[in-house]
C-alpha cells in the first residue's frame, strides 16, 4: 500500500489527468462506439472485457487494448457456442484457450458465427504475438556493442510486427517503412524500412526513435482488435434501424 495520504494521491491524480488530458482526449475521438442491443445479449464479462480494453485504449495501454479484445470476442463465441449447441456443453470450456474456442465453433459449424471465424483467427493472432507472448525481451545496455545487439533485437521485433500489418493491410505497413528519421544533429535523414533491414546504421541519437515506432504500430494493432470485437458485436447483436 502507498505510504502517500489520500489527498496526496488525489492531487498526483489530478496533475496526471491535466497532463493527460490532450492524448487521451485525441485517443477517445479515435475510438469507434459500439452499438448493440442490450435484449440480444445478455454476457455480462464480454462487456466487462470490451469495457477494459476501451478505458486501456485512452489510456494508452495498448497491449491491454488487444487482450481484452481477445477475451471479449472469446466471450461472444463461447456464448455463441452453447446457446446453439446447449448449456449442458459448459464443463468442456474450463481450459479451452481462445484459438480452440474459435476452433470448436468451426467444427461444430455454429452458424451465427461463420462469417466472423476469419476475423477472429486474425485477432488471436494478433493477441498471441503482441499481447500473450511478448516479441521482445529488453537487452541492457551498457557500453556502444550492447547498444547496437539491442537495436538489432528492436528490428526484429519491429519486422515482427510490420508482418502482421501486413496481413492486415500491406498500404499501411509500406508507409510505415517509408517514414523518414531525421538526424536534425548530423543533419540526415534515414528511411525506416533502409534501416529495419540494417541497410543503413543510424546514429544513437535516434535510437529514441525504435521505441515510438513500435509504440505507433501497436496503437495501429489495437485500433484493429477494437475494430474486430465491433464488426463481430455489431454483427450479432446490432441495433437494428
């Protein structure tokens, strides 16, 4: 437990909302509502998980954002599952992660899910590369050779993550490639995608750099797990106009 008093902890709060207040206004406007219709569904946790994942997404916690998402579609095909297949089938799911989840609907054919199958095994990807089973382990850096394996480990955590984009929409992972670094000391510019690939060295005083990239690319990644969990709510239990 903090040693700080309750006004002080209120006060820390209050300068951090101030502070905040910019991004995390900027981020809610990016934010898609979802829409549904309360008398369709009743999963009180897939609501819980969809509400985290959209407090996570202001905040800017954006591997949270990814794994909620993933827990609030598992949720929805869970809930799918058994009101097709009967109640009695709910011992079955104790250890059932979310890739045998969307794999038991497919084989049991749960037809209020077919056409959401594709976009669920895109988000448990995403979900197991980004969120469950981190990329990157940190390397610490002490002298210039360990500064130069750590920066050959945030490529490849990095590339890791532009393949992803990719097979989300190859446009977007081209731009991010070609976003250029500037060097405003040594006055030169560097092409992301060059020096992903080591075909170009930068300076260490862009190394700040590889942490915002990647930090963009999973704001890019949690926008689209959000994106998932709307089509696949709105597509189940939308109001209808």
């Amino acid at each position: 437990m903090s040693k700080k008093t309750l006004a002080e902890c209120k006060k820390q709060l209050q300068k951090s909302d101030r502070d905040t207040l910019e991004r995390r206004a900027q981020r809610l406007k990016e934010l898609e509502q979802i829409y549904t219709d309360a008398r369709l569904f009743y999963s009180q946790k897939e609501w819980d998980y969809a509400g985290e994942a959209s407090d996570s997404y202001i905040n800017g916690n954006f591997r949270s954002v990814i794994f909620c998402c993933a827990c609030a579609v598992d949720q929805i095909f869970r809930y799918e599952y058994l009101k097709t297949l009967g109640k009695k089938r709910y011992k079955d799911w104790e250890k059932c992660t979310f890739g045998q989840t969307i794999r038991r609907c497919k084989d049991k054919n749960v037809s209020s899910l077919a056409q959401f199958i594709a976009l669920a095994e895109l988000l448990n990807l995403i979900r197991n590369e980004v969120s469950a089973h981190p990329l990157f382990v940190d390397f610490p850096v002490e002298a210039d050779p360990e500064r130069q394996v750590r920066n050959i480990l945030l490529r490849e955590d990095i590339k890791k993550l532009l393949g992803i984009v990719e097979s989300i929409n190859p446009k977007v992972k081209r731009e991010i490639e070609g976003t250029k670094l500037i060097d405003k000391v040594r006055g030169e510019a560097y092409v992301l995608g060059d020096a992903i690939t080591q075909r170009s060295e930068m300076p260490s005083s862009l190394d700040g750099f590889w942490g915002l990239i990647e930090r963009d690319i999973l704001r890019l990644l949690a926008k689209e797990a959000w994106h998932i969990l709307k089509i696949v709510a709105e597509g189940l239990y939308g109001v209808k106009s």
